[in-house]
C-alpha cells in the first residue's frame, strides 16, 4: 500500500485515512468502514473511521503545518507529530490505563493511529455539562505519580533519562506556552482577550511588579528545570472520561520541564470548576484534594521502592522534593488561572456562563485567586492551606 | 590527502599527525615540521607539531576511545570529541580572548586542530611554582559573565538556547562528575582514595546526613536545570596563564547545567591555594573576590544591555539571579573542596605538601570549608560572608 511507504507529506482525506486504516490491517476480514473527520482545524485533522460491522472504530491523527488558535496563525514544522507520537508511546508504556494505545505512526506522514475513545467525553464539556467523573481525580493523581516518577533522574538513571530530554527538545510549543502563559497576560499584549468589564482588574495586574517578578521566576523554572517528561498541556480539554475511565491525550506539547507544571494546569482546570459549579463545588474540591493525595501517596511509593538514585532515597529529601512540586504547581495553577482569564485561549468554565455580572464575577475570582497563588506559594504550604485560600476567594 | 577524507576512525601518530598538519596548510611555505605527542595518555592523545625555520606551532588533539583517571578505566564514545570542539567554537565566539583558536575539526577522526598555548603554563602548575597571575581573575570574571550570559536563554533567547541544550546533552561525561563528585565522596566507595590519618574526619563525613541532602539538592541542580552551557570541568588545571594572558580549554565535560558549577569550581580550585600558600595567601583571597565581583558587574551590564527576554529585564530578577548563582556556587564550590581532597581525583596543590603533618591540616581545612559551604550556602549572603567563613577556617 502506497501510504504507507509515503516519502513526502500530504493531508489525508477521509478516503485516504480509510485506505491506511485498511492497509493496516487494523480490523477484522471485510470491515464495511465510514469514515468521519472530526478535528477542530486548528493544528490537527483527526478522522474517526468505524467498522459498521462491529462498532469498532480507531483514530487517524495527523499534523498540519501551521497553527491556529482563535484566529491567530503559527507556522509549525510536522516534528510535533512526532514528539506527539513518541510522548503517547512513553506515557503509555508507563501508565497505560490512562493512556490511549498507539497502533501505528509514521513520521513522513505527520500520522498517530491509535484507540477509538468515542465512548467518553471531554472532561471539559462534561463538566459543563453537569458531569463530575467520580474517579477522575484518583486517576490523574495516579497517572501524574507515574509518569512525573519515571521519566525523572529518579526513575530512570540519569544516563538514560538525558537521551530522554535530548528526544523530547520542543522549541516550537514550548514557545507557545512561554508566550501565552509567562508573557502575554502581563503586559498590554495585542494576544490578549478579555471583555471591557475586566479592565481596570487586568490594568492593576500589569502594574504589579512583586506578581511579574513571580511570573520571571516560574518562566525561569519552565525553560530551564528539565525535571520529568511533562505532558505539557494537561488541562481538562486534554482528557477524555466517563465515570469509570480516563485518559490523558494529546501530548504534543511534552517536553522535559518542571513537575509542577502538570500538577498546576490540573489543578487549574479542576479550579475553574471549584469556581464556576455552585452545585458540584464540593465534589471539585474533593477532586483537587484527591489529586494531589493520591499523586503524593504514589510518588512516594515509588521513591521507596524503584528508585534509581541510591543516595538519594532518604524522607528528608523526599519531602523536600515532594514541597518543591507542590510550591511549583501552585504557581504554575495560578499562571494558567490567569491567562485563560484574559490570555489568548480561554476556557469555556468562564466564558460560558450567560449572565454577565455572574461571569465577571468569576473571572475576577479567577485573577484574584492567580495573583494570591502566585505571590504566596511559598507560604501555602501544604494542601489544607491551598484549599483554605480557595475558600478564601470564593 | 587521504586523512582528511578518512571514513573511520585510527588513532594519530607522530607521523600521521604531522602529515594532517601539511595537509591543512596551517604552515607557511615550506616548513620544517616536528612533532610531539605530549598528553598525558589519559583521554586523548596531543601532538605538538612547531615549524622549526619560525617555532610557529599548532595543537592536535585526539581523543581515545576509553579514559584512564588514576588507574580507573572507562570506556567512553568518540562523541566526546565532538562536543569540546563544538564548546571550543561556541565559547571561542563569545570570549574569543580566553578560549584557544580552532583551526580544524574532524569528527570521524575525533580531532581538533587548534592554537598553540606552549608559551603559557597550566595554571595550577604555575600557582605551585609560586606564580599568582596577576589578571588571572580579572580574565576569568570575564570569560564567565561572558560564557554564562550568552549561551543562557537570556542572552540566545529560549528557542535557539534549546538547540544548545539539544547538541550539548552529555550523559558519559557528566556521568563521571555525577559519580565522582556527588555520589562517591559521601560514602565509603572504592574509588575514594585518603590518607588513613584522615579515616575519622572522613566517617564523621559519611554519617553526616544534613552534609548528604544538601548534596542530593546540588546534584539534583546538576542533573536538571539546564540554566547555561557549562565548561563544566572549570579548575586550574583547565586554564594556561602567564601574567598577561588567560585561556580555558578542555571543555569536553561541557553541557546545560546549572551556572554555579563553573564559578564554583574556579572559587574551590582558587581556595587550595588560599588554604596551602601561605605566602601569597592575600592575592589569592583578592583573586577570589575579582572573579566574583568582576563576572557580577559585567554579568549587570550583559543583563541591561543585551537580554532578548524584555520582561525578565528588571533589577529585581536580575538579583534574584545573581543571588542564585552565587548560593548554588558555593554549594558547588564545597562539593569540588571535598571531592578532590578524599576522591578519585587529586589536586597537586594539597598531594604535593610533603610535610605530612601540614598536609593532613591543609586536607582538614577543605573538608571543613567544603562541609560549611555546602550546609550554609543560603546563610553565606554575600561575598562578605564568603571570605569571612573562608578566613574562619584557616
């Protein structure tokens, strides 16, 4: 089959992804196939083909050359697809109940074939949706302890784990995040977004010199602390889940960054709904309690008993490097409360709610709860205090 | 000429070598070529080649596939070869006043062709002989604002600074320094080599675990922030000298890490002599204090004038910086102290005192120093307080 020995690019149409799957021989004899794409356009097609025989179905993801993000437009070269494709055969190779199953890629082609995960939502539209995914958090707290453990000096030698950071150089992306998250919300950016109702808050933000200095300082510690292997952009749009599964995609953004960058987008994400969900707000607090409780249970475990690094297995430094994640992650949640508050892409938690006073009201929560995250995060200093100040903005 | 074009790798000889020279056309017409190989056979093989009509000389340099360090042998890839001629090049473009010229690389062969230094002597060498170089400080205050601005992302800005980090990763080399000086010093490991008269003081070393995690902080900053390229093996048998020149060389340990460790190994391999030369003990106290106050006003300047990162240009960030450098310096600084008086690897500024009685107090001298700097890095506030403790223990 042609496709499959390809030397250069090009886009696939839904009959071309139909012929790869096919030639794949990733379904049983005669499968009557459809084939749907089913991709936003912004960086990606994704074409969703299902055997109506069966039901059964697998994803084509493939790359596109450029970018878009609300209207904006980036050129991207197609490496992405590749670290995309090598990051899903990592964390899945190490947490792979929370990971989709790689089929097949194809760097020529820019092309991940993978599992079929219509049978769950995003987490995102669930939870506007009134849904709370009772074991979610349990389940990221477990994929964050593994995957922050076994791409570390820690779980894998040092030798071993530079040739890891070496593959998983990702200058474009990161200066995706770099721009969008560290810079751009804090200065009078031509990126940012937010409504006139927000202005004078945002106005007294790009005047607090103590907030930028923070900010300097966590953009420092994501370009220069090669930690663990982050997905990079785990947000709640990234996950896929019902109420007894979940699965991290979408990680094209990994690279070798500090810990808690994961850490805070989640718990960023599962803030907008703390925030936003009067009626779940418990449950989302729950959520975020467990997160961390279970990731830190896990990390443990995993420092006693598979730890690469001899000298370094004592409590003392255990409980040093575990409060440096969570001050980390505090920070870090703090920036992305901000900047899907008034950046370039926000999130639909806030920009949702009809009623303007009530919006403005949480995005304004929003901001407050970044600053006070960002400037204290050395004194918040264990997860009581974190939810306290939470409640304290609420 | 057949070695240039030679497809695999043959270690040189003196005849080979001289033959690669005439090929180059480094000579003027004619020359009268002769060549000597002067290395110590540990890791690589270096030829002298002068032309005797005008003493005008080059350097070959060839790495081994192996490495010998006081009777230990490691094997080690040819790689090696490739990254101190892309460091040569890199630092020769930012400080080109401190680094030997290239004139030649070849990395089938793993050789670099570069400038003569034979009229300057190995500066640890000098310093025994009881020279003091009197701009040595000055120089290397410079070379390091230089080499640890511009190759920061800082000063190349985050994308180009993360092809640096790419073509820079070292696992073989840095495995020796993460072994040798972070892990074996700390407990009773084989390739620790002191005199028995120093048995005690070196178990009360072993047991001290405040001593050991502050060690597995540093070396957790050695294994991840990617902050600089480092020369990364900085000490005075890395520098040639005379009174009015300084050039580094050897930088085949170089890769991203933490910008500390090079102004900490200069400081510790400065304070061996602060500690045994008693007689120009005062100069030596002023070189310490020149390097740092001199990288500290150029790095300001460097800063100010040519930082590609416009929001992280405030005074405020930039002492947060210089305040990290200088901590994690002396943490370095203390691990460097340690490792050369009780590990593998000697320094001839203590093993050449040939008093036994004062050698076993210079030793007990750099293993207090280093056990205090190391514990009190975050109290040591400024170069102030660096020479006081310096002076306590003397």
């Amino acid at each position: 089959m042609s496709l499959l020995k390809q030397t250069t690019y090009q886009p696939l149409t839904e009959t071309s992804a139909t012929e790869l799957a096919l030639a794949l021989n990733l379904f049983s004899d005669n499968p009557e196939l459809s084939c749907k794409e089913i991709g936003d356009g912004n960086l990606n097609l994704v074409f969703h083909i299902v055997d109506d025989k069966n039901r059964k179905g697998v994803i084509i993801k493939q790359a596109l050359p450029y970018a878009k993000v609300v209207g904006e437009s980036w050129p991207l070269t197609l490496k992405r697809a590749k670290i995309e494709a090598d990051a899903l055969l990592t964390f899945g190779s190490i947490a792979p109940k929370y990971v989709p199953e790689v089929y097949y890629t194809n760097d020529v082609l820019a092309v991940t074939v993978m599992e079929d995960l219509s049978h769950l939502l995003i987490a995102r539209k669930g939870f506007i949706k009134g849904e709370t995914y009772p074991l979610l958090s349990q389940h990221l707290g477990e994929y964050l302890s593994k995957t922050l453990f076994f791409t570390s000096d820690y779980g894998l030698g040092p030798s071993i784990k530079k040739e890891q950071v070496q593959k998983f150089i990702n200058p474009e992306l990161c200066k995706i995040t770099e721009d969008l998250i560290f810079n751009d919300p804090f200065f009078d950016a031509e990126t940012n977004e937010f409504e006139a109702g927000l202005r004078t808050t945002v106005e007294a933000l790009w005047k607090d010199d103590e907030l930028k200095f923070h900010v300097n300082v966590l953009k420092k510690s994501f370009l220069t602390e090669a930690e663990v292997l982050l997905h990079g952009d785990l947000h709640t749009g990234s996950i896929f889940a019902n109420d007894s599964e979940t699965k991290v995609i979408d990680p094209e953004f990994a690279f070798y960054g500090p810990a808690g960058f994961d850490i805070g987008q989640v718990f960023a994400n599962l803030l907008f709904q703390v925030i936003v969900n009067e009626q779940n707000h418990v449950l989302f607090i729950n959520h975020l309690e467990t997160v961390w409780n279970v990731f830190e249970e896990q990390y443990k475990h995993l420092w006693n008993t598979e730890n690469k690094e001899n000298l370094a297995q004592t409590s003392t430094f255990l409980n040093y490097i575990l409060a440096k994640f969570f001050e980390d992650a505090l920070g870090f949640t703090g920036c992305e409360l901000i900047r899907r508050t008034i950046g370039l892409a926000h999130v639909a938690d806030l920009d949702s709610i009809e009623e303007e006073k009530t919006r403005l009201a949480a995005k304004r929560k929003t901001l407050e709860l970044g600053g006070i995250l960002i400037k204290q995060r050395k004194e918040i200093k264990n997860l009581g205090a974190f939810i306290g100040t939470v409640k304290g903005v609420l």
